[in-house]
C-alpha cells in the first residue's frame, strides 16, 4: 500500500486551528486578538495553556496576543495565578456601546410585540428615589386601556413593575426602601400589612412575574416582570396593563408567560445575564 494514501491523523493535544483561513477580507492578527478577548469574557478568564487548547492557537502565538492585548489595556494578568482576565480598557470600550444603547430603543420593539401578543398595553418602567418612574409605553388598539404617561411616577408596592423591581432584591434592601416610603393605601386592595406584601414578593420571586391585582387604581390590573443588566441586577421592568376584566385568574399564566419572556428578550438585547434565582429549574 502507498504511504502517501494513508491520511496522517492530528495529535490530540490541541484542536484544529480556526485561524487558518488565507482570506484577504480579514486581518488573521486582529482574528486572533478579538477571538482571545471574547474566550476570556466568555470563560471568565484562564491560563496560557488554557487560552492555546481552546482556540487552537500555538502558545507562543497566545502569548505575544495576550501581551499586545495587555499593553493595550484590553487584559492584565494574576501574576500570582498566572490567570489572564479581560481588563479596564474592554470594559471601557463595552459601555461606549452600553451608553449607545438605550433601554428604550432597545426596548420598543419587544414592547410592541408584546401588546399585539396579549392585546394589552405594555409598559417599561424604572426604579427612581424609592419610585416606579415610566419611561415608555405602547397603547392597545383596545378602546379601553390603561395610561401612565412617560415620566409618571407610581408607588413601588401598589404597582406591577414596582413589585417585580421589590421582589428581585434583598430582604433587607426591601424593607429598607419600604420603611422610607411607608405603605399608603390607594384601594381597597393595596397589600398594606408588610406580611402580606413580603407574602405576595416570594410568590413573584417563585413564578417569575408580579401581579397588580387593582392595588393602585380600582378596575385596573397589571402583570410586569424584571429586565437585569450585566451583572444580573435589576435595571427596569417590562408590563402589561389594563381593565381588570381582561386579567381574570384563567388568563394571567399566559400573561405572566408573555411579560416574563419579554423582559429576559430585553435583558438579553441590552447585554445583561438573569440571575441563576430569576432562572427557572429545567
């Protein structure tokens, strides 16, 4: 038999190199410099060896990467690890775009398919000096809706969003906020012994959306789920709104469903991670 026809098997140290496309289109240096820099966000860090194996780059070739990078101030080292890690200069240029990327904008879009999916108006609010302030809104074509015209501000436990935004915090930054602000009755229905609010929170936290039960306006309801940043905290909330009628027991799964599914599309279009809590168990 001809040795020639025998194909030669690769080691199995190191797998097959993504950067060995002869393309004039790309600049291979940068391939690989970008391609270091999103392992190490990815990854959360990692060695020499570590950044080489995964990327099918030579040690030498991640190495002097890795030096350009952190001359640059892209990535430093642990020297005391010798754990590489994305650096100031990243994050520097990761929220330029963040800045670029306004929660509204980003937001809009899903908004608007939100309230064609359930029928109802959807909301986006944020949490301002122990506050709800509405910053958007997407009316139903339904005649009757409901209205919180942007820059409104709404009790944080007699809202949906308010809920949602108390119910992803601490215990103890709960009841901090709500020793400030106090719970005002606004209808027969607002939650104002602090057990009954602390009950229905842990009721949201389990199912993953808040449910305003006419707390803030007779004949109103509101169902409102947590968008989170990039750290998994909460940045904002996303709702739906309208006549009570419409948020009778049989359709608030669907709804809650929608909202909750609307918010992890914000989180994810604006760069946040949710919370392995906020995370439902397979």
């Amino acid at each position: 038999m001809n040795d020639q026809s025998i194909p030669k098997r690769r080691g199995r140290g190191r797998p097959k190199s993504a950067f060995t496309d002869s393309s004039a289109s790309t600049i291979q240096a940068l391939d690989r410099g970008l391609a270091v820099l999103s392992a190490l966000a990815r990854d959360g860090g990692g060695t020499l060896s570590d950044m080489s194996m995964r990327l099918g780059m030579p040690a030498s070739t991640a190495h002097r990467v890795l030096a350009t990078l952190e001359k640059h101030g892209f990535v430093d080292m642990d020297e005391e690890t010798q754990t590489w890690r994305v650096g100031l200069e990243a994050f520097r240029v990761g929220s330029a775009f963040m800045q670029r990327t306004n929660l509204l904008e980003v937001g809009r879009s899903t908004m608007r398919d939100l309230m064609e999916h359930t029928g109802e108006t959807a909301n986006m609010g944020i949490l301002d000096a122990d506050h709800v302030v509405f910053i958007g809104q997407v009316e139903t074509h339904n005649p009757i809706r409901a209205f919180h015209r942007p820059g409104s501000r709404g009790p944080m436990h007699a809202s949906g969003i308010g809920k949602a935004l108390l119910a992803a915090m601490s215990e103890q930054d709960t009841q901090k906020l709500l020793t400030r602000t106090g719970l005002q009755q606004f209808s027969p229905k607002t939650l104002t012994a602090p057990e009954d609010l602390m009950a229905d929170l842990s009721e949201t936290r389990i199912r993953g959306w808040s449910f305003d039960d006419e707390e803030r306006f007779e004949g109103m309801s509101c169902v409102a789920a947590v968008i989170y940043d990039g750290y998994g905290e909460a940045v904002a909330g996303i709702s739906v709104s309208g006549p009570s009628a419409r948020f009778a027991a049989s359709a608030l799964p669907g709804l809650g469903e929608a909202v909750k599914a609307a918010a992890a599309e914000v989180t994810s279009r604006i760069g946040g991670q949710m919370p392995r809590a906020a995370v439902a168990p397979p």
